[in-house]
C-alpha cells in the first residue's frame, strides 16, 4: 500500500471542493483542517484497513453536540 494518497472532499459548512492529501504512513488519524473557501473547521478522521488495502475517510463539520 503506498504512504500518500489524495482525495477530494466538499467542505460540510459551504460545499466548496478540496483536495486533501492523507498520510497513511502513521495508520488511522483524526485532525482538523481549515476550509480555504469559508474558513470555517473541518473535522477528518480516516482509518487504514490494511488487510482490504482501503481507507475510509470521514468528513463533519464537527458542530454537533454530544450529549
């Protein structure tokens, strides 16, 4: 599986379209990142399944409350 791979995603507060590039080097990672468009944060958090060679990205807008 290579280190580096690049996804586009759309920013949940305004829709605008970004391409990110994950490090899959270090395994399953959660950061945040600035949308450039609305500045607003966008949570990302991605998981590495090695053993189906995967990588499952989640994008929020990390504004939900929990309870």
């Amino acid at each position: 599986m290579q280190n580096y791979t690049e996804r586009g995603i759309a920013c949940p507060h305004c829709g605008h379209s970004i391409r990110i590039t994950l490090d899959m080097s270090s395994g399953d990672q959660e950061f945040y990142d600035d949308c450039p468009a609305c500045c607003n944060a966008i949570h990302l958090n991605f998981q590495i399944d090695s053993q189906h060679k995967t990588v499952n990205l989640y994008v929020d807008a990390d504004d939900e409350q929990i309870f």
